[in-house]
C-alpha cells in the first residue's frame, strides 16, 4: 500500500508527516480534499461532550471508607 507524505502540519490524520485517512481526494488546483485541521476538531467539541461533567463524577463515589484502613 503507497504512504503519501503530507506537507500539511496541523492536519488530523497525519502520523509522522504520512497520512493515516482511508482515502485521500487530491484536487490540482485546491490540494488536497480530505486535510481536516486539528484546529477544527478543536471547535467541534461542544460543552456537552464535556468528560469530567458533575453529573457523571461525584467525590462520594470515590471514597469508600472501606479501603482505609487506619489501625496499623
């Protein structure tokens, strides 16, 4: 299988300057159709897909007194 080296530097699918897309659309005139910036993907993130949201983590989850034992 060919490996396209990529002059692109912010483009999400690169992988040490080769490109890692499952198909590649070159146009001679406007390059290359399938670059995507990571400065995109950055701004597709919406507050809702948030990780770490409250809701799903809650400190009392996490702190069983169970697993301490303080008598030594």
């Amino acid at each position: 299988m060919p490996r396209i080296r990529c002059a692109y530097e912010d483009c999400v699918f690169l992988d040490d300057h080769y490109c890692t897309a499952a198909e590649v659309e070159i146009d001679p005139d406007r390059g290359c159709l399938t670059y995507k910036p990571t400065s995109e993907l950055l701004n597709d993130w919406d507050e809702d897909d948030d990780l770490l949201d409250d809701d799903l983590l809650d400190d009392d989850d996490f702190l069983d007194d169970d697993l301490w034992d303080d008598e030594v």
